[in-house]
C-alpha cells in the first residue's frame, strides 16, 4: 500500500536542533505551558513534533513570544497580532526593523484608547458624588445627557436605575 504525499500545508515542520520542550519554552519565556499551547492552536507559534508526537519549539519562538507578549500588553488583540505575524515571509522571527513597522500600525488605535481611557479617569471623580444620570455634564454613564431624554424625571445610581 502506497501513501499519497503529505500537502504542503499540512506538512510538519522539521524538529529544530537545538529544540525546546513545551517547559522548557514554558520556563524561558514566562508563559504557562497552556498558554503556549493556546497560541500554537491561534497560529502564533508553531512547533514540530518528535516520533513520539511530543511538541518541540524552535529557540527563536523565544523571540516571536516576546513580540507576542508585548503587543498584548499594549492592548494590541490577539487576531491583529496575528494577522501582523502572517506578513512576515516564511513566518520568520519578528526582527527590531518589523516591530517598529507593526507597532506603528497600532499607534492610532492605542493613541485613541489613552485619549478614551483619560476622558474617563477625568470624568470617574466628578461622578462619584453626583449620582444622577440624567445630568447633562455625566460624560462617564450619561453622555450628551442621553438618558434624560427617554426618562425626564432622572434616576440615581443608587436605585437601581439606569440607561
């Protein structure tokens, strides 16, 4: 019985030498191992597997890992994340030149997620005493005075109501 060829999508990457185990990669990198595995299974990382069918990662997803945690910790989603790692050829490590590419991609959207965030941090301690949402000036839980609108009589925080 012959076997028919393995396409080429679905072909297994080679086993990298020198490669790292799941806990090793795991250690090195600050991620849990179900973490690692989550990105592999998202198409962040990949891994070879061993006649065993153990996982083993090359060293430079070391670096694709730092990349990846970076731009998470900058509120970048995992799904843009990944989009800006299939731009790279043969899905090579991201290089320092490839990071200040994709991250200036992101700038705009982080810029304005700051700008909201301090919008809301300045107007969080002038609601605090206020309690009513149907003042116009509540930016935070009434913009544009929106609620006052569909309830003239107004409401408090505090029974219950809202928009």
């Amino acid at each position: 019985m012959r076997s028919s060829p393995t396409p080429a999508h679905l072909e297994v990457p080679p086993i990298p030498d020198p490669a790292l185990t799941p806990a090793q990669l795991s250690a090195r990198s600050g991620l849990s191992v179900p973490t690692l595995h989550y990105y592999e299974r998202e198409g962040l990382i990949v891994s070879a597997r061993t006649s065993g069918n153990q996982r083993r990662y090359a060293r430079e997803t070391l670096r694709r890992l730092a990349f990846i945690r970076a731009a998470v910790r900058v509120g970048v989603p995992l799904a843009e994340i990944r989009e800006a790692l299939s731009t790279l050829p043969g899905e090579r490590t991201p290089t320092a030149a490839d990071w200040v590419r994709l991250s200036g991609s992101w700038r705009a959207e982080l810029d304005a997620r700051i700008a909201t965030l301090q919008r809301l941090r300045d107007d969080l301690s002038g609601c605090i005493s206020c309690g009513c949402l149907s003042l116009g000036r509540c930016a935070l839980f009434n913009p544009d005075d929106q609620y006052a609108q569909s309830h003239p009589a107004g409401t408090t925080l505090l029974d219950g109501g809202g928009g």
